[in-house]
C-alpha cells in the first residue's frame, strides 16, 4: 500500500463495533468502510448525506434564543 498513512481516532466502542458488523457484512473491513466514505466526501466535495437537526434539538436551539432575547 503505498501511499498510505496511518490515523488514529477515538470512536464510541458501540457504534464502532455495530459498524465492523455492518461492513463484515457487506464483506468489508472498517478500514475500507471509512475509506469508502472518505472517497465520496473527496468526489462529492460535501458530506455524502444530508444532516439535519431533530425536532427536539431545534425546539431546544428555540428555546435558547428566546431565552436571549428576553435578557
């Protein structure tokens, strides 16, 4: 593998062990998972889904506004 590197990244140990199922699966390693998705983010030039906030974080994010303004 030439031209590779080596990164280090702490991950929650139940989402990493849910994912290594997930990609043994689909007869992938995590590795090659995290580079499947990291070669999209590079091809797409944005994060390969949509991201957006629950309702419970944005009546949260709400309520701290109001908060704001009233003080």
């Amino acid at each position: 593998m030439k031209d590779t590197i080596m990164i280090s990244m702490r991950l929650n140990r139940k989402v990493k062990e849910e994912a290594e199922k997930i990609f043994s699966s689909l007869g992938l390693t995590l590795t090659a998972g995290v580079n499947l998705y990291l070669s999209q983010v590079v091809m797409q030039q944005r994060i390969p889904f949509s991201l957006t906030l629950s309702d419970d974080v944005k009546a949260e994010l709400a309520a701290e506004k109001e908060t704001e303004y009233k003080s």
